[in-house]
C-alpha cells in the first residue's frame, strides 16, 4: 500500500510515518518504479507505535516493542527488553512528577509569602468546582446512544485500577455495581480544555466524584457491592484524584477505549483530548447491564439519582 493509504488507516499523519521509517521501525519495501511499498505489517507496526505514544512511550523509545513483533510474538510487550522499557518509562514519570511536586511547593510557598506581606484585606475566595458548578453549563440531549445497553452481559474486559489491582468487569460477582463514567477530571491549576464548559454534559466530573462519594454508604446500604469510576485517564492521574478528594471507593482506568469497542458506547472529542468517554451510569446485576442513566445533568446530584433509583 502507499504512504498515504497506510498512515490513514493507522490513524497517523504522513510525516509521522516518515519519521518512525527515520527511526529504523517502519522499513517499507520498493516498487519497481521506487516507490515505498508498505505492508500489512508496517500498519500493524505504526499502529503499535500509535497506540504506544497513547500510553506514554515515546516512538524513540519504541524499538524494544517492534522487534518483540518482528520476533513473532502476538504482543509487542511479551519481551523481556519491552517489560525493561515500561520500568525505564516510569521511572521518568516519577522522577518528573517529584520534580513538578518540589516546584509546585516552592512557587505554593513562596505564593503565600509574597501574599501575606502585600495584601491587607483577604483575597475574594476561589469558588471550589469540586462542590459547585458554573451557572448555565447546557444539559445534554437523550441521543439515543445508550438505549442498547440494558441487558447487555459485560464484556471478559480486565482494567487497572487506582488500589493497584486489577477488576475483571465480566467477574464482578453477585449484586450490583455501579460503573459510572465520565470524561475526564481536571487538576488543581490545570486549565481544562478549551470550550470545555460549552460541551453539553462535560463539565463536573469533580463534583461527581464527591456526590458518589458523599453517598457513598447509602448506597451500600441500598444493596450496593462495588462503586467503580471510570475514565480513559491513566491510573496515575485518577489515583491523585481519588487521593485529592477523598473517594472511598477504586476507579478504573480505560486508555484504549477497551469497553467502548465491547459495549458500543459514547465517546466525544476535545481539544487535545481526541476521544472520551461520553457521562454515562450502568448499573449491573449479576454481571448483566441492569439499567443504564443516560444523560447525566446536573453529575454533582447524580449519586442522589442513582440511590432514589435503588431505593424504588
């Protein structure tokens, strides 16, 4: 196949093609004419690398993965060598994160010193969006996404989880779970994406999270056995919000859309962000989709909905 038809169908552009074949990770082969001539396995090759930058590993860094697929195995991350690249990547990450955390405290402290010599009147306070949310946020329309949902079994599925274990969505037991989903949280002096508050049904993944937590034994006590958020973020990002929020319950982590290409469900797009998960609740019975709430408005009296729900 040509350039052009495999750097659409892997979902990259034509120069990051030419770069992974720079790197030595795509090597086509020519036509006659001295064209490139790229096969099916140079888009399983990109695709990897693809799906890797999701995950963190720079393309760079991507060798140890591709020549695990060149050596015949089904997963780029069979290999020895690729196991030695998830460690060295982490290792970084947090060697990042405890460098931001040093600043961070530095600039926090440094804040209140220059704040407590320069103002004389208290500072109007900040409004906490983890409690409340802004005036005229749009509700979302029922679209009909998720009417396919109810009476749907769930799918052998087994995600990482913020405790650092691992939840098996089709083991999840007798009783009832609830699952429910949002887009993503934002973080304490991180902007969130731009428009975000004009995106119907975006905004309030916080509040949520507090609602549900605030509910928390409620719904325990209303028959509950597991309450499980869920996101496409990454476990690192959800477990400093679980920690920052106090949630009593795990959260799960779907970076690959994993459950979205199982049960069908809704996604939306955001600056920088090209694929989320769209708010939805399931609640599940006996490993069977019981009932799905869809739209969420306003999340943060969505645990009181759910529970009302339960109780009748």
């Amino acid at each position: 196949m040509r350039i052009g038809e495999l750097a659409a169908r892997a979902g990259v552009s034509i120069k990051a093609v030419r770069y992974y074949e720079q790197l030595g990770l795509v090597l086509p082969g020519r036509l006659p004419n001295g064209y490139r001539d790229y096969s099916d396995h140079d888009l399983r090759v990109t695709s990897e690398i693809r799906a890797l930058a999701g995950f963190g590993i720079n393309p760079a860094r991507a060798a140890p993965f591709i020549e695990c697929l060149d050596a015949g195995h089904r997963h780029s991350d069979e290999c020895p060598a690729s196991l030695a690249a998830y460690r060295d990547s982490i290792a970084e990450l947090d060697r990042t994160i405890a460098s931001l955390a040093s600043r961070r405290g530095l600039l926090a402290e440094r804040l209140a010193r220059v704040a407590s010599r320069t103002f004389r009147t208290e500072p109007t306070p900040m409004i906490d969006y983890s409690k409340v949310l802004p005036d005229n946020l749009p509700a979302p329309e029922d679209d009909g996404a998720a009417d396919h949902l109810p009476g749907r079994a769930m799918p052998a599925l087994t995600l990482e989880a913020t405790d650092g274990g691992r939840v098996d969505l089709a083991g999840l037991g007798s009783g009832r779970t609830v699952i429910y989903l949002y887009p993503l949280t934002g973080v304490p002096g991180t902007d969130l994406p731009d428009g975000w508050d004009a995106i119907p049904g975006a905004r309030g993944c916080s509040t949520e999270a507090c609602d549900f937590r605030d509910h928390y034994s409620l719904l325990r006590e209303a028959g509950v056995a597991n309450v499980y958020g869920f996101s496409s973020q990454d476990p690192g990002y959800q477990r400093e919000v679980a920690t920052r929020l106090g949630l009593p319950f795990t959260m799960l982590s779907d970076p690959g859309f994993a459950l979205a290409a199982a049960l069908d469900l809704p996604t939306f797009p955001a600056p920088g962000h090209p694929r989320l998960y769209t708010r939805l609740t399931l609640v599940v019975k006996d490993g069977v989709i019981e009932h799905v709430f869809y739209p969420i408005f306003p999340p943060n009296t969505h645990a009181q909905q759910v529970l009302d729900w339960l109780r009748a």
